[in-house]
C-alpha cells in the first residue's frame, strides 16, 4: 500500500478533492480555451463551486484564465502528462482487497460480491481510466466479456469519442462469444465506433506475416496497439486449449508441462512459465506493457490458481484484477507471487 492509498484510507475526502481537480484539468486539457460556464457541464459542476477550484488552481499555477477562457499553464500539462499512475489511486481499494492484491503480488485489485454488478465495477473503473476525448478500448471474446460488455452503459462516452476494437481474431466456437462479436455489440450499446478484423485468430507461421500486411488487418491491428484500455479474461490451460482448436500434440504438451491457464496464446504453469505459445493475430502478452491501462476480469472458483499463475506475467503497475468473492477467498489461503 503506497502513501497516497494509505492517506486517502485516513483522510477519504482528500481522494475525492484530487479526482476533482484532476477531472476539471483533464478537460480544460481537452477543450481549451474553455470558458466557465461551458467547463461546469462538462465536469458536472455548479458554476459557483467550480470558481471556486478553479481559482484555487490559479493560485497554484495550474491554469490560467485569458479573455478567450482557461487553459492549461506549463505546470498543469507537466501534471496531467504524468498521470496514468495518479488515476489508479482514484479507484478505493478495500483492506480486503489490498490483501488480495498483496498475496498475488499484483497493485490493484477489485473484488465483486454480487456477479451482477460486474459490468459496473468495470465500468467505473474506465471513466476513472480514460482521458477526455478521442480514445480507443480493446476488448478480447469469451463468456466473460460478453457479459461484461452487455451490461455497459452510454454514461461511459459522455465527453469521449470512443472506438471499439476487438483484441484477436476469430476462434472456434459460438460466434457469440467472438471478440468481434462483443467489440462490435459493445460499441453499439455505449455509442462509439468500431472496428471489425475478419480473420482468424490463429493461422500458420508462414501466413502470418503476408497477412500482417493486408491493409484492412494493418489498420485494426495498429488500432488496438494503439489502445488506451484493453479488456480481457483469463482462461482455464485445458478448456481453452480445445476452444482453441489445438492439435493432440500440443495438448499433450499442455498436459505434460502441467500448464494451468492462458491468455493471448500463452499456456503458463502455476508458476507463471509459458509452456507453450501460439501465433496468433492480434494483441500479444508483450503488448501489455504498451497499453496504458488493463483490466482483467477472472470469475469463478475453477480459474483462481490461473489467476495466481498469470499474476506472476501481467504488468502490475498498469492491471486492475477484477474478481468475484468466491475467488478472492481462495487467493487469500494460496500461493503468493514470486518476488
């Protein structure tokens, strides 16, 4: 637990006076020069209680105000420029999942008692997450996030220019459950844009790269890299070697090297060792470390010792777990991350 999360546990309105002056740059930052009274529906504020912030803000040279409206000083664009790891610490985190997040070995961590409001959860977290303006979501297939995605609202666009892309490729399986599927349903139930990728997910090396280059590929393939958050789940080895269409062979491999979960085409064991890794077109492992903001939601009791396992390969200082109750009991009484 840093500083900052202990002192908002101490002081909780000193959590709530920072996201507010943080909101309020972020968009005087996106629709500059702004004037007050347009600034106030934007952030959601009375006009007399944002005069007041903003002349506080004034004061510690944060903004300036000029006859065309406010704008940003060098100190204010230093501020927000340095904020990806600032907007995590918005998000509350319980004691209880301060503890998860410590027996994983992971920063952050949400756990959710009523499956229900999963969707919720996930969503408020990214209108934490994401700036302003023009931004673009990935988000991969499976069960998991297409009842995640179901349950998002138009809220999360307001003062966003969203672009809704899928993660992958096409899979065996339900077209349901296909991250083009859910890209494109998710976008159309929040209001955004999307982009399709009509190819499968997994293909031979020696198809690999030509396809890389078919122009359509090219474009959602730069788009998702280029993405500001990236949803995703993380699945069983076995279960998801066979949705995956794997031959006997490298099931057996699977088998042999006793690997315990997946996610983008690598099988891990239980001490996060990828034991085997397949092509596939779309975000890989590695990308993660790129991508601003992550969250993976992992449900159920059959996936927590994957979930142990992965939060040994996921970059902790950019991953929100979101998990269920049930899950968050079994971390707790398991093994920890490796230092």
């Amino acid at each position: 637990m840093n500083y900052l999360n202990l002192s908002h546990l101490l002081v909780p309105e000193s959590r709530v006076a920072l996201q507010t002056r943080f909101r309020i740059l972020q968009a005087i930052a996106t629709y500059q020069p702004i004037g007050r009274r347009a600034l106030a529906k934007v952030v959601q504020m009375s006009e007399r209680t944002l005069r007041n912030e903003c002349e506080d803000m004034k004061a510690l040279d944060l903004i300036e105000v000029q006859g065309s409206g406010m704008r940003l000083t060098e100190v204010g664009e230093f501020i927000l420029e340095r904020s990806d790891d600032l907007k995590n610490n918005f998000i509350q985190m319980s004691l209880v999942e301060h503890k998860v997040a410590k027996t994983l070995g992971v920063q952050y961590v949400k756990v959710v008692d009523d499956p229900a409001k999963t969707s919720e959860l996930v969503q408020e977290i990214m209108d934490v997450l994401l700036p302003l303006g023009t931004s673009i979501i990935a988000i991969t297939g499976g069960q998991t996030m297409v009842r995640v995605s179901e349950g998002f609202t138009k809220d999360i666009s307001v003062n966003r220019d969203l672009t809704i892309v899928p993660a992958r490729g096409g899979m065996f399986g339900s077209m349901v459950i296909q991250a083009n599927n859910v890209s494109e349903k998710m976008a159309t139930g929040i209001g955004a844009h999307h982009e399709a990728l009509f190819v499968p997910e997994h293909v031979q090396q020696a198809t690999y790269a030509p396809l890389m280059q078919e122009p359509s590929v090219a474009k959602t393939i730069g788009l998702m890299k280029k993405a500001e958050c990236l949803l995703y789940s993380v699945g069983s080895a076995i279960i998801m070697g066979e949705r995956r269409g794997l031959t006997q062979e490298q099931m057996a491999t699977l088998k042999e090297k006793k690997a315990i979960g997946e996610a983008f085409g690598c099988f891990f064991d239980a001490e996060g060792n990828v034991v085997l890794k397949i092509p596939r077109v779309g975000l890989h492992l590695s990308d993660l470390s790129t991508i601003p903001h992550s969250i993976a939601v992992v449900e159920g009791a059959e996936k927590a010792h994957a979930l142990k396992a992965y939060a040994k390969l996921a970059p902790v200082d950019r991953t929100w777990f979101v998990i269920d109750k049930e899950t968050s009991e079994l971390v707790l009484n398991g093994a920890t991350r490796k230092k």
